[in-house]
C-alpha cells in the first residue's frame, strides 16, 4: 500500500482511459455509440474489444474470465474459464472471442426464478453491459453482465435498472425540450450507497452458530453499556479498526471505487464507509463488489463483518443510505434549484415528479426495502418508520405552500409567487436542517432514501425510483406538449400536483408516535412486514406502470412476487431452524447441567447443617427450571408449526404463515434463554455474550 493513490486508482478497472488507450479509434467510437447511445454492438467491434481486454487481462495477472451477473439472490454469480486453448503440438495458446464476450450460457434453472425455469428448464444466458467496466479480481477478468432466460425473461437485478435508466432518460429528456433544452441527449440517474457495517472479532464469531447460519444472533441479552452514552459516533478509530479501513480504501480504490468518508456510527462496533456517487448501473456494481470486498478483508484482520440489517437485538441496525439524482450528459443536476427562475421552474417540475412519484408509489418504495432483517430495523430508533414520507425542509416547503394557494412568500416583494417568472425566488441547496427519521429526505440537489437494509443490493429501490419518476415525467410532457400557454400550464400543472400530493410531505418526528395516527389519517401505508409489503407488487398499477416503460413483463413481476415471498419463508425457516438447534443442542443442556450445580450445591450446604442458609441457590434453581421449562415448551410449539407449515405450497400463504405464527413462536423460544443469559456465570453459558462480541475489537 506504499504506491499513491492516483497511480493505483482504477488500475485493475478496463475503463474508459485504458480504452481510449489501447483500442483502435474507429473500435472506440462504435463501442461509446453502444455505451452512451444503446447502438448495437457489431460482431466485428466486438472480436477487437474481447482481444484487447485478454491482452489486459493477462498483463495484470488474469488467466480466467467470468461472466458476473447479479442472479435474484441479492448476490452476484460467476463461473470462471480460462484463456487457454490446446493446440496441435501439445501446447496451449491464449484466446478470448467476441462471443465469449457478449455471451455466455450459465445453468438458469440453479437460481431463484419465481417459475420461470424449471429443473429440467435449465438454459439461461448473460449478456455483456457494455455500460459497467470490466475488472479483474483475483486473477479472474470479470465482466458484468445481465442474466436472462432461454424466454428471454429478466433473471437478475441488473436487467430491470438498465430498462429503468432508459425510462427515466427518455421522459427527462422530453421534458428538457418544453424548456427549450436541445443539447441534452440523455439523462442518468447517480447513486451515492453509504454502507454501514458491525466489525466483531473472529473468534466470537465462530463460536456462534446463529451468526454462522443466519448472519444476525438469534439469542443474547444486552450487555450492561451499549449505546447509550452515544460516545461511539464519530469517536477516534481504534488501531485494528483502522487498519481494516486503510486496506479496504486501497483495494476499493483499484477498482475505481471512489471510497471517500469512513467513520464510527452509533452502535458499538458499528461503522460505515460512503464511496463519492457513480451512475446507477455502476454504482450498484460497485456497491455489490464493496460488499464482497469488505467480508473478505475483515477476516484478513480476524474479525467479520456483519451486514445483516439487525445483527444485535436492542442494538441499532445497520442501513444503506441511498443518495438519487437525476444529471444530464452536459453536466446539469436536475434537481439542483439553479440560481435563476427558468431553472427554478425546470426544478420544481422535477420535485413534484419526485414528489408524485413517491406518493402514488409508496407500496412499490416499501416493497424494494422489504427483508426479513429490515423488517426488524424499521421504525426501531434507529432508522425510518415503515411509512413513506418526504422530508423538504422548511423553506421548500414554505415555497411550495405558496405556490399551491397562490399566496404570497416571505420575500422582500411580498409578491404572489408565479412559475417562471421573475417573483420566483432562489434558495439555496442547504438551506434545511437534515431529518434522521424521514425515509427520502430532499438534502439540498438529491433525495437520501434511508429505508434500505444494510445487506441490499441497491438495484431494487433505483429501479422503483427511476421507473416511478419517468411515469410522472411521461405524464407531465403529454400534457404540456398540448398546452397553448406553456407558463400558464406549467403553473396550473405544479400547483395541482402540490395539492393532490402534499400529503406525502412530513417534516417532523418519524418516531412520534402521533405520527403513526396523522398518516393514517393522510392515507399513507404502513406496511410493516415483509408479506404486508409484497402482497402489493402485483396491484393492478403497479403491474401496469412496469409494463408501460418496459421495465417488467407481468410474467416477470409474478416471478418477483413469488421469489420474495419465498425467500422470506425460507430465511425464517433458517433461522428458526438455528434456533432450535442452538436451544435443544446447546442451551438447554448447559442450563440442566447448571441446575445440577445448583441443585448439588443445595444437597451439600443441607447436609452440613440445617441452619445454613441456601435461598440463593433455591431461588436461582427455580428461576432456571421455570425458564428451561418455558424454552422446552416453546420449542416443542416451534417445531410443531415448522411442521404444519411444510404442507403449504402457495408462498404468499406460507409468508403470512411464518409471519403469524414462526415469528411469535421465536420470540417465545428467545424470551426464557435470553433472561437466563443474565443470571448464570460466562463460563456456563455456552455462547460468547453481546458485551465480548461489541467490545472485542480493540
């Protein structure tokens, strides 16, 4: 790590520079065509750009290459082949075509399909995105791709945020020409993830079997400290913790990934990291690859990190803050206000888009962040409540009041504040306070959504927002190419989408509970698991606003429902199952085995004399037998539900199954171990405790 960084930034990255550098002129015009424009990708231009990415490859050490795909675990997949091929003289020489580029032909039927392919259905194909860098890692020169079916049906993440990117570009775009725009020739969407993360020592870690199945403890009780002196945030990085993060910047930064801010978060062993922001299809690569990257390192140093969106019971969980906007190809933030009132206008048509979209898609917001660990952060103290809302700040707000009544705003003029014209004041980006409750607050040019989990893939919830805002656009341009007064309808437009959508906009408290009663009163959801949330991806507007931009067939959307509601069955059935393990093979021996201590220690004192006193051990030997006693019962009632639950096929049903009755039937297991926790000695019980995993890491 002694080289500086802009010599080793982006060096194990294919991208744009080396291009430049290494392909013919003509190979890197068509190529940028297919990036920048969505040309298709000649046979010929292809042939060129594998040759001279294998030639790269193998200077940096490569030998394989890989197809990396993001299949619909929240995981990414490769399988890796080498360069060689044998040739006549018992030799091998290096080869890598066009074909093996663009395409290549994984087992489809291996990964959760939702009913799109069946076991003996297995064909599946990836497809080259041209649009994210190649890397190398590890010696394997991995190339992103999507993953489809032999259908042609959408398999992975990466598929459906590339089809919602060109939504959004396409209706921004549309927009941008009734304000006279001609230059732009496409929008993107940018993404800032920062990504929080618990580091424990390695060794705890081991000995924890629900971390080993289920990355999050099924069992512990709080330790005696924990967050509340709040002296952990922002608090001076310990020696080890600080290593960890030097080697995490430096390899982060060979592939291109603009890591920037790192610090320690609320939690005791909680930190974060913020790369700078990126395009949404190469942040989510990058996001993922950060993901990976940060797992691998922390053993290097004996610890693991944790991503799990709720690791610790009590102790605050871990999101995903996801920073939206929307930019143009000649270097315009469109949610920027400007300094002038034409783009204060362009501005606020894009807010209330932003605005619209997140009201009348609340449910789809919802559902992109829904997972059995986020449904135990949300709403915790911690991180948002499952309710959507906006957060503006105050002086947006007071300006789109005014806008909405026609009523004056505290300006010098004290004016009736008009679109477009010259009443209409600037403010500046900043000039708000932040609102850690609000799940999309609006931080001045970008909306930060706070609701995703740690563990996410950010594709999900880019997706819904690029999808959702290109709608709204789509509708604002159909009805302002029709006007004759463009000013006058650009008025009428916003101010009556304030009114139909202020509803949504909340600056306060998202942890009062009188909110609850106030958005309800609005109309707002408030879906709270992850079943309440999923049994609205299929609503008839929902299936309808994906179809409309191409973004999801109503096949594909099915196949969603059934591989979320799926994989919420099966994580809580992993999870219970490790509970029942842990209680049956750990807990309630070494419990029955300190009753006897207890027990024995009774006979001893009785028999030396009848005036010794042994109500501490009488009483403790009560305690524990009533507990053990409450956890066998629980158990036998888990086991028994797991069993009924195996006859349910349907997986929407098996979803609500294991929400009603799996979930209740854990907590019941828990309750009795975790008091038991608090009263026997560390040497009897079997597992590491909350207090030596939070403050081992020294």
């Amino acid at each position: 790590m002694s080289d500086s960084v802009t010599e080793i930034y982006g060096e194990l990255v294919f991208n744009d520079g080396v291009m430049q550098k290494r392909l013919p002129k003509e190979t890197y015009k068509a190529l940028q065509r297919t990036i920048k424009e969505g040309k298709p990708l000649e046979k010929s231009v292809a042939t060129i750009v594998a040759n001279t990415m294998k030639d790269w490859a193998i200077e940096n050490g490569a030998t394989h290459y890989t197809h990396w795909f993001q299949p619909m675990t929240g995981v990414t997949a490769e399988k890796h082949d080498s360069f060689i091929t044998p040739i006549s003289n018992g030799k091998v020489i290096m080869e890598f075509s066009g074909k093996e580029l663009v395409q290549g032909e994984p087992d489809a039927s291996s990964f959760p399909s939702g009913g799109l392919r069946a076991t003996f259905e297995a064909r599946g194909y990836t497809a080259w995105d041209a649009t994210s860098y190649a890397f190398i890692k590890e010696g394997v020169l991995c190339i992103p791709t999507v993953f489809y079916s032999y259908g042609g049906e959408a398999l992975d993440q990466k598929t459906a945020l590339l089809r919602s990117m060109e939504a959004i570009s396409k209706q921004a775009i549309r927009v941008l020409r009734l304000f006279g725009n001609e230059e732009v020739k496409s929008c993107k969407t940018t993404v800032g993830a920062e990504q929080e993360y618990f580091l424990i020592d390695r060794d705890m870690f081991d000995r924890r079997k629900d971390l080993l199945y289920t990355g999050r403890t099924l069992f512990g009780s709080r330790p005696p400290k924990g967050q509340e002196l709040d002296d952990h945030y922002f608090g001076a990085i310990k020696p080890r913790v600080r290593d960890y993060m030097r080697e995490l910047n430096f390899e982060l930064w060979k592939f291109g990934i603009p890591a920037k801010t790192e610090h320690n978060e609320v939690a005791p062993a909680q930190h974060e990291i913020a790369p700078v922001y990126s395009y949404s299809n190469q942040a989510v690569d990058q996001n993922q690859l950060m993901m990976e990257l940060m797992q691998k390192i922390a053993r290097k140093h004996h610890m693991v990190c944790l991503l799990h969106e709720k690791p610790f019971d009590g102790v605050n969980g871990s999101g995903k803050h996801n920073n939206w906007s929307i930019g143009t190809d000649t270097g315009m933030n469109l949610l920027d206000p400007g300094d002038t009132p034409s783009e204060n206008a362009q501005f606020l048509l894009f807010l209330c888009a932003v605005i619209k979209a997140v009201d009348e898609y609340q449910d789809l917001l919802r559902i992109s962040v829904a997972s059995p660990g986020n449904d135990h952060r949300l709403g915790a103290n911690e991180a948002p409540p499952a309710i959507i809302s906006i957060f503006v700040g105050d002086e947006l707000y007071a300006i789109l009041e005014a806008l909405e009544q026609d009523k004056e705003y505290g300006t010098k003029e004290k004016e009736v504040l008009r679109v477009g014209v010259h009443t209409l004041p600037s403010f500046r980006k900043d000039d708000t306070d932040r609102n850690r409750t609000s799940p999309f607050a609006f931080t001045g040019s970008k909306f930060e959504f706070r609701m995703p989990g740690a563990a996410m893939s950010i594709a999900p919830f880019n997706m819904v927002l690029n999808t959702a805002v290109a709608e709204e656009l789509r509708q604002f341009a159909d009805e302002l190419e029709g006007v004759e007064d463009f000013e006058q309808g650009l008025h009428d437009l916003i101010q009556r989408v304030i009114h139909e959508h202020k509803r949504i906009l909340f600056n306060g408290d998202g942890y009062d509970e009188s909110w609850q009663v106030e958005a309800e009163k609005r109309g707002l959801l408030n879906l709270r698991t992850t079943p309440d949330a999923v049994a609205h991806l299929l609503d008839e507007k929902n299936v309808k606003l994906f179809e409309t931009h191409h973004v999801y067939s109503p096949t594909e959307l099915n196949a969603r429902y059934e591989v979320r509601m799926d994989n919420y069955v099966k994580v809580l059935n992993i999870e219970a199952l490790s509970m029942l393990d842990m209680a049956n093979k750990d807990i309630l021996p070494a419990m029955s085995a300190y009753s006897k201590q207890l027990a024995d220690a009774v006979l001893q004192k009785s028999s030396v004399s009848d005036d010794v006193d042994c109500v501490y051990e009488k009483e403790m030997l009560r305690k524990i037998s009533s507990m053990i006693s409450a956890m066998h019962k629980a158990s036998d009632k888990l086991e028994e539900d797991l069993l009924n639950a195996k006859s349910i096929e349907d997986p929407g049903e098996a979803a609500f199954y294991f929400k009603d009755n799996i979930l209740p039937d854990m907590t019941a297991l828990r309750i009795p171990a975790d008091e038991m926790e608090t009263l026997v000695s560390a040497e009897a019980w079997p597992y590491p405790s909350y207090g030596s995993m939070l403050f081992s890491v020294q």
